[in-house]
C-alpha cells in the first residue's frame, strides 16, 4: 500500500515536473512516447531473449535428433561388423592351423600357371591386438591379361579371407599385350 506520505510526494512530483500545464494533446503525446519506450525496453529486455532462447532450443533439439539418428546408424553398422567378425573368425578358424598366406598364394600361381612370371614375393606382418595382418607383396612380369585375371580369382577368396589391398597394371615394355603387375595381398592370423 501506498502511505499518506507517499501520495504527498508524488503529487508534489507531479506539479514540478509540469505535466499539470501541457494540454490533453500533448499530454496524450508524452505518454503515447513513454508508453512506446516501456514497450521497446520489454520487447528488447524480455520478449527478444525469450524467443532468441527458443529458437536456439528449437536447434539444439534437432541438432540432437539427427545425432541420436546417426548413432543408431552407427550402432547398427557396429553390430553387422561385429556379426560379420564372427563369421571371420569362424573362416579362419577353419583354414587349418597350418594356413600361410605365402604358401597359399604360391599354390595360387601354380594353379593359374604364372609362376614363372612371378618376379618377387615380399612378406611382412603387421602385429595387432588379437589379430596380425599378413601380406604379401608380389609382382608378377610379362603376364597376360586373361592369366593374371585368373591368379586374382583364385587369390581372392572369402572362405580363406584372403584380399587384395593396393593393385597396379602397366603395359610390359618387353613384349606387346603382356602386362607388368604389383599386388599388394593381405590376410589376418590369429596370434599365437
């Protein structure tokens, strides 16, 4: 409540400040300006904030949607790697404990009769957690199209799980129609 005393003061305010003088138009104006000022501080103080607040609500929300959407995305890709790593382990396994990526390809080049052509067979292996990654480097000289397209048949294998990672082809240089090769061939080995 608003004391005796108060209301003193604000009449007294009142006939200083000279509102008492201005005519009903100019006093319509003043307000109309004071009111139009309170209304812009509310706009800009509360109003403004408010909405700038719920649009960037509004973002974060879909921003979170399309992450959940990809996570599952990635949560299913994750469970088929991992189903298709059972079934891996499961080929290797049954390659035979005696399986080397070395012999297996040198069996291959015997099989598709370009053994000759074979110019050198580099191994490595690369140490993993559970698994070593075999490979094996070989390039093969003076071959022809239709018998280095076999070899590669017989060396890509899903049940041996056995792929090529890098390939490259040129010309021979030597002899027309013959080609010059370098596969890079690589398998994984359980660790022992």
């Amino acid at each position: 409540m608003v004391s005796w005393a108060n209301k003193d003061l604000l009449k007294d305010v009142w006939k200083k400040s000279g509102i008492e003088k201005l005519d009903s138009r100019e006093r319509w104006v003043l307000f109309g300006g004071i009111g139009f000022v309170l209304a812009f501080l509310v706009l800009q103080l509360v109003i403004v904030p408010v909405l700038d607040a719920r649009s960037n609500l509004e973002k974060s929300i879909a921003r979170k949607k399309q992450e959940l959407v990809k996570i599952k995305e990635l949560q299913q890709e994750y469970y088929t790697l991992k189903s298709e790593e059972g079934t891996i382990q499961t080929r290797i396994d049954q390659r035979g404990a005696g399986f080397t990526l070395f012999t297996f390809l040198d069996r291959q080049a015997n099989e598709a009769k370009v053994k000759k052509q074979i110019k050198y067979m580099k191994p490595s292996t690369v140490d993993g957690d559970e698994w070593n990654e075999a490979m094996v480097e070989m390039k093969l000289q003076q071959i022809t199209l239709a018998a280095l397209v076999e070899f590669i048949r017989l060396v890509e294998s899903e049940e041996n799980v056995v792929f090529i990672r890098r390939f490259s082809i040129q010309e021979s240089g030597e002899t027309q129609g013959y080609f010059d090769s370098i596969l890079q061939i690589v398998t994984f080995e359980k660790k022992g």
